[in-house]
C-alpha cells in the first residue's frame, strides 16, 4: 500500500465525524445561526464536503467500498471502481449529449461490439433508439435531481457518480441506488471523509506514491486539470464528464475508445432539457481548464497504444490531441 492509498484509508477520523455531529445540532438552530456554524464546520480543508447531505450516512467497508444508508436504514452497498463493470476488454463508445451524437449511425451500437458508456443525460438518448448503456458516468454534483429523467432508460445499469449525488438519490429515489452496481468516484484532493491537503503535501504524496497523477508543469489547478493512471484514487475532472469517463475507460483497460456528442458547444444536448436545464459553463472553461486537460491526457497516453477517437464534427478540441 503506497502513501496515497494509506493516507485514504484514514477516512471519516474523529475530526470529520465531530464536524458531523455539529451539523446535526445546527439544523435545531435559527437559520442564520445553523448556516453560519455549518459554513465555519466546512470550510477548508474540509470545503469540498460542504453540499453534502448528512442525513446520508456513507460508512467506509474496505479501500473503494461503502455502505450508505438514509434514516438509519441501509440502502446499499457501493464496490470499488476495479468490480464496477469489470476489466474492459471491447473497444467503447462514450456516448455524450451534444447535438452531434445525431448525427452518427446510433442504431449500430445495438450489435454489442462495443462498450457503451453514457455519460449525464445521454441514457434518454439512446433510449430514443432502443438502446441501453452498459455503464453510466454522471460526475457533475449538480446534476443529482435532474438525472433522474433517466432511471427508466438505465434500469440495473452501473452506475458511477459522486458522493454527494449518491446521497441526493438515496435521498429520494433509494430504489434507484440498490438496483444497479453503483461506484463512488471522486475528485482529486477532494476525497469524501479526508482533508484536501496543500499543493505542496499532494505533489509530494503523488511523488511517493508512484505518480498516479499527471499535474501540469504549472502545478496544481484546482484538482481540475491534470491526468489520472489510477481513477480509483481519484479523477480530473477536466470540466467535462467526458475527460471523466476517458480516465475510468482507460483505468479499466479501454484500448480503442470513440466519444460521440463531445461538442463543447454550450448549445443544448441531443436529448431533452430539463424545464430548468444549468447554465452551460463549457465555453468558459474551454481555454482555462478544458485544453489543458485533453493535452495532458494527449502525453498521458504516448506510447501506450490506446487510441481515442473523437468524433464530433464540431468539438473546437484540435486533432493533433487524439493522433496515436
């Protein structure tokens, strides 16, 4: 077990757990008063834990294993990323929600050649055609209530999301979460139940830990941008679930991936909004974190023999990124 994996199996220590019992006792309080101490309880190092809901109680089993449970009951059981779906061993299909995806030939992917991984909303997609995925990816915290549009296109399909949008659908819809493999995932540095650490402690943990994270030459930004050879320690997220998923498939085992739909356009999705669908960010974050995500990705995979396509006619990512 190198540093990193133990540092992450000191989860929910005496510090996180005090700060959950005073969360408990703040919601007994005057609204200004309960926000205020739940916003002292949370801040950093411990920030990236604030928008969780403590009602969800997530207990570690073993390294990338949880129980989760809502009321005192138990809910179920998430597996670490390596029993999720299993060893990849097909070329994939990532299957994202930009206007493009239309225009692929959607109905081949029924012959199961191909691993099909959709990512947010892109289930309902697919369902338009008759086709399930084979695994579900939603990495954006925001996306809790709305991905639930798509529960009756991904009956029994694993699924791999966050903590906190686990918690939000153990929440409300429990069924959901007991019915599929569900994997936890997690940002880099933002690991449910530890600190975040500084810049320098995490580089160095890296360092010691066999570099299972490619940061830029910068050092780090945000945990957004950077690479990741061992997403079950973590993901960049790339601000895209995209560049999420690439690092899952690839974690796995994918050799030949093709993403459809990855447009980056901030022009609506191929399937249906939601009455009050969030506000795309994609263009704003193109420059800034997007770029620089894909072409640490691009030295990433050099000499490793694994080929990703991309193929959306529109994606304003330049080829040169995805040459072997």
């Amino acid at each position: 077990m190198n540093p990193l994996e133990t540092y992450l199996n000191s989860r929910m220590g005496k510090s996180v757990r005090r700060r959950i019992v005073w969360d408990h006792r703040s919601h007994g309080l005057s609204s200004p008063l309960g926000n205020f101490i739940r916003h002292k309880l949370w801040k950093w190092p411990y920030r990236h834990m604030r928008s969780y809901p403590w009602s969800v109680g997530i207990e570690p089993l073993r390294p990338g294993a949880w129980e989760i449970s809502q009321g005192g009951n138990a809910v179920t059981t998430t597996v670490p990323l390596s029993e999720w779906i299993g060893p990849i061993d097909r070329p994939v299909t990532i299957v994202a929600g930009g206007p493009s995806a239309r225009e692929y030939p959607i109905r081949e992917l029924g012959s199961g050649k191909r691993l099909i991984i959709a990512v947010n909303g892109a289930p309902s997609f697919l369902a338009e055609y008759g086709i399930r995925a084979d695994a579900w990816i939603v990495s954006d915290t925001r996306l809790a209530s709305q991905i639930e549009t798509n529960f009756p296109h991904t009956i029994g399909t694993p699924l791999a999301t966050p903590a906190n949008v686990a918690a939000s659908i153990a929440i409300r819809s429990p069924g959901e979460l007991a019915s599929r493999p569900l994997c936890l995932i997690e940002r880099v540095n933002q690991w449910h139940g530890v600190r975040s650490l500084v810049d320098k402690q995490l580089l160095d943990l890296n360092e010691l830990s066999d570099s299972p994270f490619l940061f830029p030459a910068q050092g780090v930004v945000k945990s957004l941008v950077g690479w990741s050879h061992r997403p079950e320690l973590g993901f960049f997220s790339g601000c895209t679930v995209v560049f999420a998923a690439l690092q899952i498939a690839i974690g796995l085992g994918a050799r030949d991936i093709e993403i459809l739909g990855m447009d980056l356009s901030g022009q609506g999705h191929a399937y249906a909004e939601m009455e009050s669908p969030i506000a795309s960010s994609l263009l704003m974050n193109y420059k800034e974190f997007i770029l620089p995500s894909f072409e640490l990705m691009h030295e990433a995979l050099k000499g490793t023999g694994v080929l990703v396509k991309n193929l959306s006619p529109v994606c304003p990512l330049p080829q040169r990124i995805f040459a072997s």
